[in-house]
C-alpha cells in the first residue's frame, strides 16, 4: 500500500507551549516541498471561525474537536495532508478523529508542564495563576498523555527544526511520505 499517494492526518497534541504551532509551521512547506498538497490547522485560527461561541468545558472542548476531526477527515479524504496543531487535552477526542479517519497519525508534542510554564509564549499560564484565565490545561484542566502516538517528540532537549526532523522520518518509516 503506497500511502504517499493518499491524504492523511498529522494530529499534534500537547500542553500549551509544548511546541505544536512551532513544529507545524516547520513542517508544512517541507511537506510541501515533498509535493503533497498541505492544510495547517492551528488550534488558536480554527476556534475563531469554527467554534466562536465555544468555551474551555470539557463538553465544548469536545464538541469543537468532533468539528475539527470532520474537516480533517474531508481533507485528507480528498488527498490532502493536514497538519492539525490543537492541545485536545482529552483521549475522547483524538480517539473521535482516529475512528473516523482512516489514516490518522498521532504526534505527541511532549514537555514538562514547568518548562511549558517558563515559555509561556503567550502569557497565559501567568493569567491562569493569576485567575484571569480559567480552564488552563495544564494549571487547572487536565492533560491526558497519549498512550498510543505513532510519534512521540520531547521538545525539552531538542530545537524545533530537530523535532519536525524526527516527525519527517517518522512519517517516512511509516509509509506516509516518499
Ligand atoms: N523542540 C521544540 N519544538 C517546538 N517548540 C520549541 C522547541 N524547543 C523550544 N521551543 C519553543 O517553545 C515554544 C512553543 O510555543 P508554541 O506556540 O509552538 O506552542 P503550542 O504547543 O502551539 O502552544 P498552544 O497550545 O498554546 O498554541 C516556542 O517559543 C518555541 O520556540
Ligand atoms: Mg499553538
């Protein structure tokens, strides 16, 4: 089976900070440079115009992601590759996007929750401790850790461009890129 032919899905989950948006942005035009037709889907962008009136719950959190794993699905169905960067903290709703999609690559971005802290790239584990911002995955929501990435990146010790590296290989392993 030549999967480099098909679309699929390159799931990046993690904490906030952990490096998914970083990553993605590295990895698109290297996907693209490979000649596949490439959709990032960021996590921040998405919310706006899918799910504006969605709060943190875990309800809504949920119903957003069942949104974002159909467009992944309609995407990647049609040859696309899509590279959805979202911290989908619960197991419920990467579990939702691998049922319906059948090839489906799960990268966990994984980094201490303290060194996510110290990034902070933007500033909202301050507002969490603060008690500006509630729902903080991390600080006061839960974040359930993969047990069953295809991929799995520890952001701790690498620089970014290392880490997109190790996912391109990965995906080569598998069969998922020339
Ligand atoms: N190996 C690495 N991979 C990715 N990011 C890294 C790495 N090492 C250090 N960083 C830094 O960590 C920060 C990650 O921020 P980024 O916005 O990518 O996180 P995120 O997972 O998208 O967070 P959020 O869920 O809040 O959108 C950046 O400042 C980045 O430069
Ligand atoms: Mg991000």
């Amino acid at each position: 089976l030549n999967k480099s032919k098909e679309g699929f899905v390159i799931w990046l989950t993690g904490l906030p900070g952990s490096g998914k948006t970083t990553i993605s942005r590295i990895l698109e035009p290297r996907l693209t440079e490979l000649g596949l037709k490439v959709e990032p889907l960021d996590g921040d962008e998405v919310r706006v115009w899918l799910s504006p009136g969605e709060a943190f719950t875990r309800e809504d959190r949920e119903k957003h992601l069942r949104r974002v794993a159909h467009i992944c699905q309609l995407l990647s169905r049609n040859g696309v590759v899509v590279i959805a960067a979202f911290v989908s903290p619960y197991r419920t709703s990467r579990d939702y996007a691998r049922s319906i999609t059948p090839n489906f690559v799960e990268v966990f971005v994984k980094a201490p929750v303290e060194l996510c802290m110290s990034r902070d790239p933007k500033g909202l584990y301050k507002k969490a401790k603060e008690g500006v911002v509630k729902n903080m995955t991390g600080v006061s929501d839960p974040y359930e850790e993969p047990w069953d990435a295809e991929i799995v990146v520890d952001t701790s010790h690498a620089a970014p461009e290392t880490s997109a590296e190790e996912i391109l290989a990965k995906l080569r392993e598998l069969g998922f890129v020339p």
